[in-house]
C-alpha cells in the first residue's frame, strides 16, 4: 500500500480528488494511478492524493475493505479532498456504503470517463451518445439516491410504500429517456447510413485511425491531410468522428477518419452507445493502428485496442500499425524487412509497421507512399495505377 499527503490548498480552484487504486494481479499500482491522474486532470479535477493498494479479492460491502477505508478517511480529512475516484468498477452498494463512510461523493473509473465523454462531446449525436450511456449507467444504481427506503417498514414483499414508489417512478423515467434517445439515435444512425452509402457509390478508398487515446491519432491525422483539427496531450481529446480527404495522387479517391481513442477498461455502455460512430471504423478498408511509441506501456495498450476492434468486429480489417512519437525513442528503432520497427514487440509479421513522428513529420512521406501504394493494389483503383505508371501522365 503507498499514500501520497499533497499539500491542501485553498477554497478557490478546481474540485480536489483523491485517487484509490486497488490492484489484483497487475504487477504495478503506480502505472495505474499515473493513468488515473491524467483521467481525472481531464475531467477537471485537482489531484489532493493519491492511496493504492493490493487485495487478493474485492471487499463485498467497500471494494477496500474496512482498514483501507479508516485509511483512505485520514487521507481524505488531510488533504481537504472534495471527491473520492477509484480506478475500479465499483457496485452500487459498494459506491453507497464507501459515501456513507466517507462523507463524500465517490466516483469509479466508469464513471469518470462518462464525465469526460459528457465534457468533451461536440456533435448532437455524439452528445446523445454520451447522455445515453450515462442514464444506463445511473439505471443500475438508483439505490444510491434512495437512501429512504431504509426506513421502510416490512420485509420482503411488502408492496407501496413511499419509497418504493418514488424509486419506481424514477426508473420508468430513466426508461422512457433511455428508449427516446435509442430512436433518436436510431435515426441518425439510419441517416449517417445513407451517407455513407452516398459515399461509398464515390468509390472513395477509406482508411480509419485508432489506436489508444493520447497515441497521437488527430496529431497524425492533420499531419496526413494538412487538416487543423483539435489535438492535445490529453486523454479523449477526441470524441467525434472526423471525416477528410486525403491526398495521395491524382484520380485516388481517399477519405481518412480519426476517431475516439480507447482505454484500458472501457465501460461497455460506452461501447455500446458509440457504435454508430465506431462504424466509420467498421467499414474502413485500411486501419492504422497509431501507438505510443514513448509509452512503457505500449504492448499493454496495444492489446487493448486489439480487443475493442474484436468486441465490434473490426479485428479482420487489414491494418498498418503506426508506432508515432518516434523522436521520443531514436535509440530504440530499427529498419526490418523495408518497414520501420520498434524492438522487443511482438506483432503479426504480415502487418506493416512503420516508425512516424507526427509532430514534426519525419515517416509521413513514407507512410502516404504505402498508403499509395495500399490503394493501387485495390481492384477498384487498377486504372488509376495504370494511369500513374503512364510515363506520358508521369512527364505531365
């Protein structure tokens, strides 16, 4: 177990949180609360410290048991923390006894990242999304806010009393909110469809990125298109599917998407709401999957991106695998078989990898030649590489 006491500041700034993370077999609660911080610095919070501990099995009543819990008290007191953010999946009970304990809100990791989603999203129907997943999520826990019902008299089976009632109420709300932003979702879903037949009557060539969020996708992404779309050093800087032509030659086709990062234990509410915007990656002909070359953490994020394209059924799409932030480790590359290649990990040797900087360009040029030459291999692009390999078209 470690603890960390920063110094309490003053009334004034952001909301303080303290941060908790529980580990049962990852070897280290350091990474785990790095990654947790940079969570919560965006969702706004101000870190006021930090407890991390081990456990064979979570405590059924408060995930920490009731040592961890006097422990994380004391720290709470000490640093003047106005919210608690564990880096777990809490249940409801648990959420609500470790409040009762605590005197204060607490927040898991699902919910923390609905927070950010709920602070970043730009489009209407990416703000449905988000709204969506979070009333699914409130759905399982409306025991948190009915503390009432305690005070009810009779057991099991005992039928209309006021708590009830209200705890009914409120979840046939939840559910009509819920079923009216499925069809409105719905809707655009259809709508979006129909765009994207549109587009794909243009014969365009689609290539999506992913990868793990702060990897450098929309940082790649205007370095491809020469676009100027937001890009930041932050977790989920973005949410919204961003759709440009990408310009390789003269008569190719080529629409490039940056899409939402993924993260180690995405709420699957959060899956399930984005898919219609995951679908411009389902119907990608190219993936680039963009890593984080500088990360000690990289093969972990990389499987955890391979399992979320499994979970939608993009894994069968063919991918390029993208290792950005190259200027960060100069030591640590090599050149194999004509591609780019960090040492030490382990990938599909079919796949193409390829070492970039985003940020100041180097392997870009490099990266859009294959990508060229990726296109021209496409039966629906045979005249254009006939009409590129022309030394007439060539001269002009």
């Amino acid at each position: 177990m470690s603890k960390k006491h920063p110094q309490p500041e003053g009334p004034k700034g952001p909301e303080r949180a303290a941060l908790v993370s529980v580990q049962q077999r990852r070897p280290s609660s350091d990474d785990a609360l790095a990654e947790l911080e940079l969570l919560s610095s965006s969702a706004g919070y101000a870190l006021a410290g930090e407890l991390s501990c081990v456990r064979a099995r979570p405590d059924a009543a408060t995930y920490i048991g009731s040592g961890k819990v006097d422990e994380l008290n004391e720290l709470v007191s000490a640093t003047s923390a106005d919210t608690i953010i564990f880096d777990n999946a809490l249940s409801p009970i648990q959420q609500r006894n470790l409040e009762k304990a605590l005197g204060k809100p607490v927040i898991d990791r699902t919910g923390l990242i609905l927070e950010i989603f709920a602070r970043r999203a730009q489009s209407a129907e990416g703000k449905m999304q988000v709204e969506l997943a979070r009333l699914e999520h409130l759905a399982t826990r409306l025991v948190r806010g009915w503390t009432h019902l305690e005070r009810q008299t009779g057991g099991i089976g005992v039928r209309g009393g006021p708590g009830e009632k209200q705890i009914e109420l409120d979840r046939r709300m939840l559910d009509d909110k819920i079923k009216m932003l499925r069809t409105r979702l719905g809707k655009l879903g259809r709508q979006r469809m129909t765009q994207r037949r549109a587009r794909g009557r243009t014969g365009a060539f689609r290539v999506a990125l992913v990868g793990y969020t702060n990897a450098g996708k929309s940082t790649l992404f205007n370095a491809l298109t020469k676009s100027k779309i937001y890009a930041a050093d932050q977790l989920f800087a973005t949410l919204d599917t961003t759709t440009r032509k990408l310009y390789l030659a003269p008569q190719v086709n080529v629409t490039l998407s940056d899409t939402v990062g993924f993260i180690r234990d995405l709420p699957h509410t959060l899956i399930e709401a984005f898919k219609a915007t995951l679908e411009d990656t389902l119907q990608a002909d190219l993936l680039l999957h963009v890593v984080d070359a500088s990360s000690p953490h990289l093969g972990e994020q990389m499987d955890e991106v391979r399992a979320v394209l499994r979970e939608i059924g993009a894994d069968d799409i063919p991918q390029f695998l993208i290792y950005n932030k190259s200027d960060l480790l100069p030591m640590n590359l090599s050149v194999t078989n004509g591609h780019n290649e960090v040492e030490g990990i382990e990938v599909r040797a079919s796949m193409p990898r390829f070492a970039v900087s985003a940020l100041t360009g180097a392997g870009v040029a490099s990266l859009k030649s294959a990508l060229l030459e990726a296109v021209l291999a496409d039966p629906r692009f045979q005249s254009s590489a006939s009409a590129l390999s022309d030394p007439t078209h060539i001269s002009a």
